[in-house]
C-alpha cells in the first residue's frame, strides 16, 4: 500500500488579498443577495477554504471606493430586511451560524496521531 501525503496550505491570520468582483445582468435582488452573501454589512463572516469545520478560513470582504462602500452595505442591508418568511427564517439562520459575534475561536477537531479530525 502507498503512502499517501496531503499537502496544506494555510494563510497567517491578518493576511490580506486584493481581488475583484465583477457583475453583469444581475437583477436588483440578486446584488442584494450577492452583497448580503459576501458579509458587506457586517453581519456575517463568510468562510474560504477547507477548513471551515475547523473555524478557519473566516474572511472579511472590504468595498475599496468609500462611496460604492456605502451602496453596497445597504443593499446588503435591504437583502438582510427581506420580508419573504422563508428567506427570513434562512437568513436568521446564517446569521446566527456566521455571525461576527458568534464565531467560534477554537476548533472542535480532536488530534488523534498525525491525523485531526472533527
């Protein structure tokens, strides 16, 4: 039997990534959702990465221009607002899993060997 190795990489707490988002034909409530999604008003704490069991790979999105930064957070404001109960009640729910103030600082995985797992 070969032994297999798995190969990780990690980015140090604090790291900071410069990239674009790019949109075309999006109707008014699909921005709302993507800006609500990308945690723009602060409410959530979107997870990148395989780690997410394990708290990592929490990010932060950042609008650079101040102006289009103020657009955005209040779509992501009026996606937050929606009063469709059974986007509400999808809404409450990721916000209580993502939320800023809820997110866990620990990991859950136990170390067992050389190998972790949760």
């Amino acid at each position: 039997m070969r032994k297999r190795h798995n190969i990780f990489e990690f980015a140090k707490e604090g790291a900071e990534f410069e990239g674009e988002v790019y949109y075309n034909g999006l109707t008014q409530k699909q921005l709302k959702l993507l800006c609500y999604s990308l945690g723009l008003n602060g409410d959530i704490q979107p997870k990148i990465g395989y780690g997410k069991p394990a708290y990592y790979g929490s990010v932060k999105f950042l609008v650079r221009d101040s102006d289009e930064q103020d657009k955005y957070k209040k779509y992501a404001n009026q996606y937050y607002n929606e009063s469709d109960a059974n986007i509400r009640k999808n809404i409450d729910r990721l916000k209580t899993i993502l939320s800023y103030n809820n997110a866990k600082r620990v990991s859950d995985w136990t170390q067992n060997g050389n190998i972790r797992t949760y």
